[in-house]
C-alpha cells in the first residue's frame, strides 16, 4: 500500500472566489493519524491559508465536523487509514453558509439552540431548603440528551433543514426535549407552543439521518417524536378539556 493520500479539500476565499473549488494535497498516509491529523499536516507544512476548526482532538468540543466523503463526520475521530488508498474528499458541512474554506458561519444554529429555551424554567416560586432532588430513574427519563456536543453532523444530514433552513432541526429539538423530560423543569408548555409552530416539531419527515450520524449517539429523532406525542396530547387535552386552559 502506498504510504501518501490524497485529500482533495474544498477551498474557498469569500472576497476572491464566486464558488468553493477543491484542491488536492498529498499526505503521509500514518496508522495513527485521523482526517484532523492531515488537514493540520496540510496546515503546517503545506499550505498556513487553509481554513478550518478544530480543537480538542477527542470527540468533545464538536467543533471539527466536516463532511468525509459525503458524509457529516467529526474528522477528530475519522481514521484516514479507513480511506486509503484514497483519495478523499474533506468539504465544509452541507446546508450551512461557508465563511472560508470549511470553516462554516454557526450563528443561526445558536440561535436555533437559544430559541427553545434551554434552561430550567421554573413557574413556582418554590424555594428548596437544599438542590432539587432526582431520582436516578428521572435523570435516566433526559440523560442521553444531555451529550449532545452542538456538532451540527445531524444539521448537515438532515434533508428537511437543507430544505428549509428555518427549521428548528434535530439538535435543538433534542435539547428542548432534554429540558421537558427534566422532573426539576416547568416550561414544557411553552417550549411546546414554540416548537409546535410551523418551523418547530411539524417539518420532521422522521428521515432519521439525524440520528445515524450523531457521533454521541443522541438520537435527535427519538426526542422529535417524543415531542409530536406530547404536543398532540396537550392539543387533544385544550380540545377536550378548554376550561383546563383557564
Ligand atoms: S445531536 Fe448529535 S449530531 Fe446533532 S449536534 Fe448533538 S451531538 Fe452533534
Ligand atoms: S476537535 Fe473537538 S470534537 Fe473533534
């Protein structure tokens, strides 16, 4: 096998180029190194203009998402072994706007996470002597939502939001989920007026690509369902039921 690959890595300057172009780069191909290994190969001794992110090299920080083939990967965990003999193509994830290179404009999904408001929301003004106690069945009922690492792999999967940007999207559904699911919380009412509106919950086609590609193993399309569930019951519930309401 040969020891070098090729990647060729998507380019693009904004104030120079009207379209992104690929450039291919030959690489050492080592056992040890993962996709991130190359580009910062690439960076180093190559070419200092390319531009991406990355930071913590362990899966964590969710910042090196990048599309591998096709596919929305955390490159920190793509082992370029797995792609010889090559080549391989690294682009910035799909459905977002690119500022350079593969680095991606991320303030509409901030906006997206900041929308469903995820912090605990209390209406009471209960004050505990002590924390809130949780069961260690109550934490289980939100857990798994709670690893999300705002990655966007499940953004550039998802064919509802390449489609419609103003959907709300699988990790912010999956967060307003983890706040509903909270026993400490008291905001899923709102949350599920929110979400119940035309980019919130509705648009999910329940595609699933969402959660095949998660890298922490979140399932975004599990929460959305749970959401359609607990939205139709309050609808039939305000149906049934309007002096509930009052
Ligand atoms: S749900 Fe999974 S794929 Fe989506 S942002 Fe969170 S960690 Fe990344
Ligand atoms: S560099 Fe942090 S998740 Fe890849």
């Amino acid at each position: 096998m040969s020891d070098t690959i090729i990647l060729e890595v998507a380019r693009f300057h904004p104030e120079r180029d009207t379209e992104p172009s690929y450039q291919s780069f030959e690489v050492p191909l080592r056992a040890d190194w993962m996709v991130l290994d190359a580009l910062n190969h690439i960076k180093d001794q190559l070419d200092g203009s390319l531009a991406f992110r990355w930071s913590c090299r362990m899966g964590i920080c969710g910042s090196c998402g990048m599309m591998v083939n096709g596919v929305p990967s955390l490159t920190c965990e793509s082992l370029l072994m797995n792609f010889a003999p090559g080549p391989v193509r690294i682009g910035p994830l799909d459905h977002f706007p690119v500022i350079k290179d593969l680095a991606i404009e991320m303030d509409e999904f901030m906006g997206k996470l900041q929308k469903v408001r995820p912090w605990i929301v209390r209406k009471d003004d209960y004050v505990p002597k002590r924390e809130f106690i949780q069961t260690p069945k109550q934490l289980a009922a939100f857990q798994q939502f709670t690893l999300c690492i705002n990655c966007m792999l499940c953004y550039a999967a998802c064919p509802v939001y390449g489609l419609d940007p103003s959907f709300t999207g699988p990790a912010a559904l999956a967060l307003a989920e983890r706040y509903n699911l909270d026993s400490r919380d008291q905001g899923s009412a709102e949350r599920t007026d929110l979400l119940a509106q035309h980019d919130g919950i509705w648009d999910c086609t329940v595609v699933g690509e969402c959660s095949e590609v998660c890298p922490k193993n979140v399932d975004p399309s599990l929460a959305i369902q749970q959401y359609k569930i607990s939205a139709t019951k309050d609808w039939f519930k305000t149906w049934l039921m309007p002096w509930g309401n009052k």
